[in-house]
C-alpha cells in the first residue's frame, strides 16, 4: 500500500467536531420537546375530563327539556347522590352538579390530587366548570336546546362563541383543552 491509500483509510470516519455538533443538536432538540411532550401528556389526561362529563352534560340536558329548571335541580339531586367511586377515575376526584339559584346544572369536574395520577402540582385538585346556556344565556325559563361553555382559569373561548353564562375554574388554561381556554 501506498501512502495515498492509508491516508484515505484514516479519514473515512467523523471528526470530533462535527460529532460534537450532532450531539449538540440532539440535546437542543431535546431542550425543547420534552417540557412540550410533558404538557401535550397532562392535557391528554386533563381530556378525559371532558369526556367523563358528558354523561352529566347530557343528564342536565334531558332533565331540562323535560321538566325545565325543577327537572334540572332533581337530576343535579340524583346524580350528586350517587357514590363518589362511580363519579371519580384514574385523573378525576369528582364531578358535580350545580343545583344553586343562577347556577342550575352547572357541572364541576375536579382533577385528582394524589401523585399517582402523575399531574404536576399545578394541576392537582383543579377544576373545570361547564355552564349550561340557553339562547346565550344561563338556564332559567326559557325553552331551546343548550349549548355548553367550559372554563379552566378562563373561559375566553365561550366568550368568543356568545355564551352569556361561562364560570371559570381554577385549572391553568396551558393544560386545558382549546374548548375551555
């Protein structure tokens, strides 16, 4: 072999700066997916909230287009009455309905406190509020069919859609489904 040939052979591999450079480009990457990663898992688990209300949601509705305000606040009755372990999962500690002057059927989803729930400490024992309206406007004796603002710490989206009647909770909206922003 000649002395061209072994140098070819030596420089078949990556210099240490432009591993270096790989390397640094993994760890920026990194830097900035994982807090993103880690919000995209709680709002996963803070969706299942949302989802767990719909029976209540649709408790509320039925009750009120069937016997107006007094079917609401005997639906709120039955449904608070039922045992905490069939309203609270795996992120949820419980869900509530509103049977209050000015509140009727409003619906209160708190989220779990415990850590094996995997929230970070801003988001235990939160809250989601959904308020229900009729014809933009809170329940009361009116008739039509009812469409329903969500809160977290705020409620911008249902007041961007109109809704009169929308209660904030106490969840940071960074967490919150874009629903209830």
């Amino acid at each position: 072999m000649n002395r061209r040939t072994l140098a070819r052979r030596a420089q078949a591999g990556f210099t240490l700066i432009e591993l270096m450079i790989v390397v640094a480009i993994i760890g920026i990457l990194a830097a900035v997916a994982l807090p993103a990663y880690q919000d995209y898992t709680v709002r996963a688990k803070v969706s299942e909230a949302v989802i767990n209300a719909t029976s209540a949601k649709s408790l509320v509705s039925e009750a009120f287009q069937t016997d107006g305000l007094a079917g609401v606040k005997a639906a709120a009755d039955t449904f608070n009455g039922k045992d905490a372990g069939e309203k609270s999962t795996k992120y949820i500690e419980s869900i509530a309905i509103s049977k209050d002057d000015g509140s009727e059927g409003q619906i209160t989803v708190t989220l779990k406190n415990n850590d094996s729930a995997g929230f970070p400490a801003e988001v235990k024992n939160t809250t989601l509020i959904f308020s229900p309206n009729v014809q933009k406007a809170a329940l009361a004796d009116k008739a039509g069919a009812i469409d329903w603002a969500c809160g977290s710490i705020t409620a911008t989206t249902a007041g961007t859609r109109g809704l009169g009647s929308a209660a904030t909770g106490t969840l940071p909206a960074k967490y919150a489904p874009a629903e209830c922003r």
